[in-house]
C-alpha cells in the first residue's frame, strides 16, 4: 500500500505545488536559518551549555547534558549539514554532541529518545559513524530499564506526587528503540516500544481523539489512577505540544511497525488538530486548544513545527495525503513568515519566535525554544523531499 500511495500522492503533491498560490521557498528560508545558527555559535562556545531558550531578563538560557532538550542543538546542525552538505556543520555537530556522551547511562529520564536519538541518531544517519550506534545502542538499553510489564508502559518521570506517571511526549522517544531493534537484532526494544504505543493508545485518549497529558498508573496493578495534565489549561483541555507529539508519535510508530491501527489514531489526532474552532488562521496554535484567553492567549510555535513535520510524514502514508500536505505546507509558511522567523542576529540566536514551554508554571512563555527550531529545520527537509525544487 505504501509503495502505491507514495508516486500517487507525489504526483497530487506536484499538481497541488503547481496550483498553490503560497509558494514556500525551502531555500530562503534555510539560508536565513544557517545565518541565525552561525550567529548562535559565534556567540555561545561553551559546548556543555546547550542554548535551550531565553530568561525572562532576555539573557541566553542553556541547560546542561542532562537536560531533556540538550539533544536538539546539535541535532539542528546535523540537518544544516544535511540541507547544505558543508563538512563544517558535521564537524561542529559532533564537538556539540561530545558532551552528551554520557547520557547514554542515564536511567533516571525517559527522554533519553529525544536526547540521544536527535543528536547522534542524526549523527549516524548522515554520517555512519560506528561509535555513534554504540552511544545509541547503551542509551536504549537504559531507557528501556524504565519499562515496566505490569503497567506496560516506559516511566515518564520520577518527580512529583504521582504514582507512575505516563505522558504523551513519551511516545516521541520510542523511535530510538526501534532503531536498536534494527541495529542489534535483539527484539526487546522493538517489543517494549509496542507496549508503550499500545498503552497509550488505550488509555491516553478521548472519545473526539485529544489527549490527556499524564496518565498515573497504579504500579502494583497497571491500572489507570488519574487522567490529568501538567503542562496544559486544564485536566480536560487539550495541551497543543501534547496533540503534536501525539500525532507524530504515531505516525513514526506505523512507520516502524507497518500496523494500521497506527496509523488510524494519527489520522484521528490529525483531524482533530486540523479541524478544531480554535485554531488560528495562521494554523499556529494556541499553547492549548482550550486556553481560557483566547483569542489573546500566546502561541507555540514549537508545536505547529512539530505538527508541519509529523503531518509531512503521515502525508506519505494516508490517503488523506493531500489535505496533511497542504496543511503541513501552512504551517511552514507562517512560521517562515517575519512573524515568526527571527531576523538573523537577533532572538539569541534562535531560528523561531513566540513558542511557549510552561504556561501552568508561568515559564517560557512566547519565548524561541530549541526544539521548536529543530523540528522546523526537520519538517523543512521533509517538505524538500516532497518538493525539490522550492
Ligand atoms: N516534553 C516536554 C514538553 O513538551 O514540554
């Protein structure tokens, strides 16, 4: 089916391109993209301190290796490397993911995916560097040490007044783990990725196909203790980064597994986001779908780039292909709009404005944040694949 989908929509897509009266430059952007990457390095060269947003007093805010999101600066430059073929961002990808080396023994995050896998799974893919797959290899043996059979799921997190926390997000670091399946041979990783999927496929979503936050598990049992959130409004409200790494969580895991039920509940995720009232014109969401101040409420680019990408891939897969591509293509053009791509030399260096992190804590709010430009130099390339020639 895949194979027949794929011409048939590249063909749509072609048709759809040549129509389009949007016309999204791949270049344009990227070149002013590598500008603002440089500007970021020029000005920040302490390669244990990952730029990860900006201080409410404007000053740089970089975390260290252990940080959930130290992974995504690296990984940016492993796709500046991949967009301009240019040694010198495979070189200063790798002096930047030196640091995070020793992650890969870390077992008290269940982000170790988006750590490791962005930045040496990047690394690997566009460099085959042997030592990376074993970096890769001992981190998804310590991430799947959070797995637990009674509940079926990896642990999210080991703070706070939960029992056994389980949050969507979590769905975004099992694409390491198939990948340690294919690498080894060894069907643990491939087996305890389909688990989780199918845990949170049971009990993570709602009957219109939003989901919750956090689910806490009782461990001794597996049931399910509470339905809630962290992030977003409100227990009941859908958080937009959650339905975002929801979406593309399952399209990655229907692209490892080939199972349709995957593939069905990111298409329901996907018209879900897709066709909500509140969406904004512009398709950048709100920080969440139900946010109380709407239509004042502040925006998260982040994402709207992680949706563009997730939407991207689902496109190659589902025979709503067309629609997901000509929303993926909206989103990238707003966020390549002056409204939200920062000028070169400003922004602290980083390539989108006005994502927001933390409302409920009162942090990172309409402020850039690192993943939010990784996943729109990720969704960029995609949308180079389908459309070379923009
Ligand atoms: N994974 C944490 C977040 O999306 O903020």
């Amino acid at each position: 089916m895949k194979q027949v989908l794929i011409p048939c929509l590249c063909l749509c897509l072609f048709v759809f391109g040549c129509k389009s009266s949007e016309s999204l430059s791949v270049s344009k952007t990227m070149d002013q993209a590598e500008a603002q990457l440089e500007y970021s390095l020029q000005n920040h060269t302490d390669k244990t301190k990952y730029p990860r947003s900006v201080k409410e007093d404007g000053n740089l805010y970089t975390v260290n290796s252990s940080d959930w999101t130290s992974g995504f600066y690296p990984g940016s430059m492993w796709f500046m490397y991949q967009y301009t073929q240019d040694e010198k961002w495979a070189q200063t990808a790798a002096e930047w993911n030196a640091a995070l080396e020793k992650e890969k023994f870390n077992t008290k995050t269940h982000d170790l995916g988006f750590m490791l896998y962005c930045s040496f799974g990047n690394g690997l893919k566009f460099t085959e560097n042997a030592t990376y797959a074993q970096i890769l290899l001992q981190g998804s043996q310590s991430l799947i040490k959070r797995f637990d059979p009674t509940v079926g799921t990896i642990r999210s997190w080991d703070f706070g007044n939960w029992e056994y926390p389980v949050i969507i997000d979590n769905m975004m670091n099992l694409e390491m783990l198939f990948w340690a399946t294919k690498y080894s041979g060894d069907s643990i990783f491939y087996k305890v990725a389909v688990k989780h999927a199918d845990t949170t496929l049971e009990n993570h979503f709602r009957s219109d196909n939003s989901s919750y936050h956090v689910i806490d598990y009782e461990k001794a049992t597996g049931k399910v203790k509470a339905k809630k959130t962290h992030q977003g409004f409100s227990d009941e409200s859908a958080w937009a980064r959650g339905q975002a790494w929801g979406l593309y969580g399952f399209t990655m895991v229907y692209r490892e597994t080939g199972d349709k039920k995957y593939l069905e509940q990111a298409e329901k995720i996907a018209d879900f986001y897709l066709n909500h009232p509140n969406l904004p014109e512009d398709m950048v969401p709100y920080w969440d779908f139900d946010a109380p101040d709407i239509p004042n409420a502040p925006r998260d680019a982040s994402a709207a780039a992680v949706a563009a990408s997730g939407l991207l891939e689902l496109g190659r897969y589902s025979l709503k292909g067309v629609t997901y591509y000509a929303a993926a293509e909206k989103i990238l053009n707003s966020l390549s709009s002056d409204a939200y791509l920062a000028k070169p030399g400003t922004n602290q260096g980083f390539i989108l404005m006005h994502s927001t992190g933390h409302m409920p804590n009162k942090s990172e709010i309409d402020v850039p944040i690192n993943y939010a430009d990784y996943y729109f130099l990720e969704a960029m390339l995609r949308y180079k694949m389908l459309m070379p020639n923009r």
